[in-house]
C-alpha cells in the first residue's frame, strides 16, 4: 500500500454524537419503515436501524472524512480517487451469491438482504496504514445471512469476492493493475459467525455512497481494515483457507489473519501508534496508542486462544 499521508481534518468538523443521534432519530420516523429508493451516493435513501450493544460512544469521524479519504483500488489508488471516480458506478440492481458447502445455496436480491434487521454499528476501524475512523454503519450480523443457506460440518473458512466492472470502474482498467480482480477476502467460519462481523449496507443513516463499498460489504472490526471487503458479489462456503487479494500481493506484509496487533509492526512501520482522523486538526499525529483487537479483545481473543499471533499474522 502507498506511503500513508495524513489528512488535515480538524477537530471542529467533527459531528458531537448527539447531534448526529438526534439527526438519526429523525430520519427513523421521517423513513416510516424502509424503502429502497436506491443505492449509492446520488440516490442516498435514509434507512431505520436499532441501536446495538456492540456500538462504540467514542467521537465519530466527520461524515465527509469517512466519504472522502477511501482505500477502494478498483476505483484508483489515491485516497480521493474512489470518491471522484465511482459516479459511474451502478450499484442496483444487485444480487450475492451464496454457496459451497452449504445445505441452500442461493441468491439474494438486494432489496431482500435491505430487509434484515438492520442495527447501528458505530465501531472503530484501523488501516494497517497507521491512521483509524469512528464510523456509524448500518448493517447485520453475517452469522443471519449464514443461516439461511445452513452451512455443512465440513465447512471451515469463508471466502468473499467483490465485483469486477471495468467499464464502471477506471481503476480495473488501463496498462497499470495494483492488484488481482476480483479483490477477495476470508475468514475463518467462527470469525464470520461472531457477532461483532456484520454485512454493512449503509453508513450515517444512509445506504453506502459508492466509495465505501455500495450495495454491501464486509466490516470486521478487529481486523486492519483490508479485510472489511467491499461491494460484494459473492459469498462461498469453503474447506481450506481461501485466497486473499494482500497475502496474494505480499505474503510478508499482509496476513490471512491481519488481527489489529500493536505488537507485530508491518515490515515497514510500526503498528504501535496510529492518527484518529479528526484528532488534533493541523497538526495531527499518528500518537494514539494502538488496541490489540483494536479495543475488542474482550469479545473476540478466545477466537485465538493457542495460536501464535506473531507468526500468524
Ligand atoms: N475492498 C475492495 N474491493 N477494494 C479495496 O481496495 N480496500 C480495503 C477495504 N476494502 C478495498 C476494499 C482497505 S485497504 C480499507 S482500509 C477499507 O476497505 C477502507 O474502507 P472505507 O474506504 O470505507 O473506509
């Protein structure tokens, strides 16, 4: 990944939370149930979600910060690209596949996955590039997708793939490829099923702008952030450990686990600290200390109990 540059955001751009809760009470009764008006940035539909037990208090990342400033390659590399260049984007109609080695592989439309019970996710998230977010998601937990198409006892990982549309998205196209297409992800089948892992659908409110991963994608927030895959198309029920587009790239920098750990530096920066963007304004540093698990190590470290975090990284 390029070398991080951090954003001058200040701290005055932050929205208090409880204006954005009273915002978010709002649209619950203005939205009057859910209605699918569209996806993306252009066609933002309000959507009503329940608070959760999982959701974290701290100050949220400025709704333009967390639409502006993407990590979203097939739009282009450069953390403004994905914003300026998925206008295009078509993200409906839509459809995930689900299947592998499941009891009732099937396809679901997205209007239908739009209908689960959507809750309020506001977690943390942490690019292994060295800087984290607060971001209000709106989404369900994966486990209830799993459900539904009842995986088999011989199912162990689960494998995840994002769209491939050259035609819509520029960074797909042209002589220079930073990676592999279709960009995949996985997780171990207990990780999927933990109920801090959820399918995000929209953010602050809204259905997901085009730049965060519309209609649908992944968020798994004790994991650096590449794992939070984007607009996904296909979900697969597997035996072994699936392929994954930045262990694919360099095995040496990047994990299939990719726990946040400030104890294991990237090869080429340390992992000790990072920059909460909005901390600080101008003169904002990377000078937060950095959680194992990113802060939820009281949920999900007996996942890990036994393995050797430095060497499965
Ligand atoms: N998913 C796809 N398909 N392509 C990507 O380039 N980037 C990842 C992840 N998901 C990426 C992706 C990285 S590196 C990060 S940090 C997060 O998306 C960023 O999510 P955000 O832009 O919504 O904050």
């Amino acid at each position: 990944m390029p070398v991080y540059r951090p954003p001058r955001i200040a701290a005055s751009d932050i929205t208090p939370r409880d204006i954005y809760m009273s915002r978010r009470k709002f649209m619950g009764t203005a939205a009057a149930g859910f209605v699918m008006a569209g996806a993306g940035s252009a066609l933002a539909a309000p959507l009503t979600a329940a608070p959760s037990r999982f959701s974290t208090d701290e100050t949220l990342t400025p709704k333009e910060a967390v639409t502006t400033y993407n990590n979203f390659y097939e739009f282009g590399t450069a953390k403004s690209d994905p914003a300026q260049n998925s206008g295009q984007f078509e993200p409906l109609p839509w459809s995930v596949k689900v299947d592998g080695m499941v009891g009732k592989p099937r396809e679901f439309g997205i209007e239908e996955l739009m209908k689960m019970q959507l809750e309020d996710r506001t977690y943390r998230m942490r690019c292994v590039e060295g800087w984290s977010m607060v971001i209000p998601w709106v989404g369900f937990p994966l486990s209830a997708l799993l459900d539904q198409v009842e995986p088999l006892g011989s199912a162990k990982y689960v494998s995840f793939e994002t769209v491939v549309r050259p035609e819509q998205m520029p960074g797909q196209t042209g002589f220079f490829q930073p990676l592999e297409w279709p960009y995949v992800e996985g997780l171990r089948l207990d990780e999927a099923r933990h109920p801090l892992t959820i399918l995000a659908v929209g953010l602050y409110g809204e259905t997901l702008p085009n730049q965060n991963g519309a209609p649908i994608r992944l968020v798994v927030p004790w994991k650096y952030g590449f794992k939070s895959i984007k607009s996904i198309v296909k979900i697969s029920l597997v035996e072994e450990q699936p392929q994954t587009t930045w262990k694919n790239s360099n095995a040496r920098e990047y994990g299939f686990y990719s726990n946040v750990n400030p104890a294991v530096d990237h090869p080429r920066w340390s992992q000790a600290t990072e920059q909460r963007i909005g901390d600080g304004g101008f003169f904002s540093v990377a000078n937060r200390p950095t959680l194992p698990f990113n802060g939820y190590a009281d949920e999900v470290a007996s996942l890990y109990e036994g393995m050797d975090l430095k060497a499965n990284f």
